[in-house]
C-alpha cells in the first residue's frame, strides 16, 4: 500500500516513521525543509498540564510517556528533557485556574508537588519569583524537546527503511478517486492508495477544494532566543503570562499567553522586547546577550481545540491529523491512527476526535466527549 503523508513537521515525521514500521510505504511531501514550519517555531515543551478536561490530559500524559518509547530505538533518548516545569500566577483567576489543572492531574495519578516560594527557590536559585505566589506547582514528568532534530531524525530513521521517501514539492489538491487519490504537487502528480493531511494550517486550503469548511485557525506565534549567561535554569518555567526555559548558551521565551489556557484563537503577540522584560524579573541575574532573535510564524489550532484525526466524512481514503499540541502528541496520534489503517479498523481512543464532529448540527458543535 501507497501512502502519501502531506507535511514534514513532527506529525508528517511521526506518521511516516510508523507507517514505515507497519511496512506500508509511504510518500512523504513538503515544499519546504522538514520542521521548518510550526515545529520549528514551537516553544516545544513536553506537556500534559495545559490539558482542558481530565481525559485530554490523560490522553496528552499517554502521548507524553510514549516519546521515549519511539526515542530510544533511533538514538534520541538524550533529546528528551524531562527537567520538570514550574508554573505559578500572581493573579488570583489565575491561579485558581492552575490548582484546578493540579487537582485534575492528581486525579489522573500524575505526579505533583506544591511549593513554597522558597522550595523553587532552593530548586532554581536563579529565579526571583517576585509577588509572592500561593503556590508553585511542580510536574516533574514534563520538560521539552529539540522538535526540529527530532523530526528530521524520524524521517531519516523512515528513510532508512527503504519504505520512505521525501518528495520536496508542495501539495497544492487532492483529488480523490474511489481505489485511491491523486496528489497533485508544484510540478507533477502522483496516484496513491491513501493520503493523511498533516501540514498544520495548510490543510485549510486542501479542505476546500474537497469541498470541507475549514478545521483550524491560523494562530499568530512568536519564539524568541535570547543569549543568557546566567546560572543554568534546569525547568521549564511558566510563570504568570512567560514561559520561558534554557537551550544551552540561549534562553528560549514563547509566547506570554496563560499555560493553563486551552486555546486562545485571539492571542495578542507581545513585542520580543516586552517578553525580554518579563523574562528579565522573573531572574536574579538576568545575564543576557545583545542579539535577541524573535521568529515569527503561525501554528494551527483546531477549531475546538481538540486534536482532529481520523478518515474525512465522505472521504474513504482521506484522513487528516492537525493538534496544537503536535510536540507532545504527534507521535502517539501517529502510533494509533497508523496502525487504524494498517488494521483497516477503528481505534477507540480516537474517537472522540474524529473530523465529523464539526458537521454535526450546531446545537451538538461542542467539545467532544473523551469515553
């Protein structure tokens, strides 16, 4: 079987590195370097707390676990950082929002530890933590990842197989035929037996000519990389509307946005000198270099916020797989949805993120249930 996976960042990765492993061979397209899209533009952190609802997050700390399964056969166990991250808010909306999230953690069995101010303090030395905080929550399982290394290394373990192959062109349609499809690139088109959409915000546009209302919004994002000099900072800290973590000799800020927050379609991007500020009291010895790099892009949110994956209504040789959290879950929503195909069967834990949710009347368009 013939599989065209549209996308190189982490989910096109995941999915050809699986499809690979259920030796299916698969044709991998993206007119542009793997990771150099939203991949590239993440803050990458490895994480289930953002999760809205107790089985999201289950389902996020599922994905979380499984990294390291697909890490350790290919050579990238060390590319893991499970450091821990500290969050914690000086407002109060908003830390009643992020002891709800603990509790919902607790509930789940996920490790979780409540600080005092002078508990982080002892853990990161080189923090301030100024406004005196409640509490400071501590997830010990959850860090961050080089996305882009990962991702190319995916591929490049796919590729290896001899079942994988890169094609450096753009899709611009599909067009579906009743034993298959027809991608069509920037320079030629190719006759496949199945086709997943996985490249993020453009998938949008390849909805369209298949006669599908838009998944997902385009969501503005910004990463900045600031050089820092200072004591090394070993967690990834969310603190009040900055998350900020190191990478070696740069500091890497996201966006000021609240990290507990499910999805935020009307986020506002702050200045890289604005988040510079926040990052710059949240520090005792904020040694930072002159050369501060902010790369702007756009990363997609599902219309809902709930990852979308599974075949396209009407579409029986279609599937898409989009989610804003494509770090942490890319590769179990790979795991599951390739070895659906590969079976020609249906995944329960998939279900509740099927793509037929948005066609349903709007008095039942709301989040799905997880079962």
């Amino acid at each position: 079987m013939l599989v065209a996976v549209v996308g190189a960042g982490i989910m096109g990765a995941s999915l050809a590195l699986h499809f690979a492993a259920n030796e299916m061979t698969v044709l991998l397209f993206d007119g542009a370097t793997p990771g150099s899209g939203a991949t590239g533009l993440s803050f990458a952190s490895l994480s289930f707390f953002a999760a809205a609802t107790p089985n999201l997050m289950q389902f996020s700390s599922e994905a979380l676990n499984y990294h390291m399964d697909v890490a350790r056969p290919i050579g990238l166990a060390d590319s893991i950082r499970t450091t821990g991250t500290l969050h914690w808010s000086t407002d109060p909306a908003q830390n009643k929002k992020l002891l709800q999230a603990a509790s919902m953690a607790e509930g789940l069995g996920r490790i979780v530890e409540y600080l005092s101010r002078n508990n982080a303090l002892n853990l990161e030395p080189n923090l301030s933590i100024p406004g005196a905080p409640e509490v400071i929550v501590r997830i010990p399982e959850e860090g961050w990842l080089d996305s882009v290394h990962f991702t190319k290394r995916m591929i490049d373990v796919a590729v290896a197989t001899g079942l994988a192959h890169c094609v450096s062109e753009k899709c611009t349609r599909i067009e579906p035929l009743k034993q298959g499809a027809v991608v069509w690139t920037n320079r030629t088109c190719y006759l496949v037996d199945m086709v997943v959409l996985a490249n993020g915000i453009g998938i949008n546009t390849l909805l369209e000519d298949l006669g599908c209302a838009p998944l997902v919004h385009e969501l503005p994002d910004e990463v900045i990389q600031i050089p820092y000099f200072g004591p090394p900072i070993e967690h990834v800290v969310f603190a009040n509307h900055i998350h900020f973590r190191t990478n070696g000799p740069s500091l890497i800020v996201g966006n000021a946005d609240d990290p507990t927050a499910f999805c935020d379609t009307g986020l506002e991007i702050r200045s890289a000198r604005e988040n510079v500020s926040l990052v710059r009291d949240e520090l005792k010895e904020p040694s930072f270099g002159e050369s501060i790099t902010a790369r702007r892009g756009s990363r997609p949110a599902p219309k809902d916020g709930y990852p979308i994956v599974g075949r396209l209504p009407g579409q029986e040789r279609i599937f898409i797989a989009v989610t804003h959290a494509g770090i942490t879950l890319a590769p179990y929503v790979a795991l599951l949805l390739t070895t659906e195909i590969a079976k020609d069967g249906s995944c329960e834990v998939l279900g509740a993120f099927r793509p037929e949710r948005f066609n349903q009347p709007k008095d039942r368009n709301r989040a799905p249930r997880l079962q």
